[in-house]
C-alpha cells in the first residue's frame, strides 16, 4: 500500500469520529510522507499542526493507522 493510500483510509476513518469543524481545521495539507519498519512519518503543514496532532489526535491517528 502507498503512503497516499495508506493516509486516505487512515484519515476516512478518523473524520468519522471528528466534527467537520475539527478535521477540516486540522487534517489539510497532511500526508504520510515515509514508511519503514513498522513507524509512519506524517508530514504537516506547520510545527503548530504538528504539535496539535500530536497532543489532541495521536491516539485516535495511531487507531486507525493500525487498522
């Protein structure tokens, strides 16, 4: 499976369980920019992003990104 592929799904599934307001917000512009070994890199538009993602979504991200 691609990153393209592999972030679409992941992220079909993640706005399911996010008001539009949220994902829309917060999801544009992000992509799975590497794979290897098991570890997904997501690449963000800015460090705000980043850090956003990571402190309010990474459980919810890393959920989905495993199924």
């Amino acid at each position: 499976m691609t990153n393209e592929e592999l972030w679409k799904l992941a992220l079909h599934d993640v706005e399911t369980e996010l008001s539009h307001a949220n994902f829309a917000t917060w999801f544009p512009q992000t992509s799975v920019i590497n794979q290897t070994d098991g570890k997904i890199v997501v690449g963000t538009p800015s460090a705000f992003v980043k850090e956003w993602l990571e402190n309010k979504y990474s459980k919810l991200i890393l959920k989905h990104l495993r199924t």
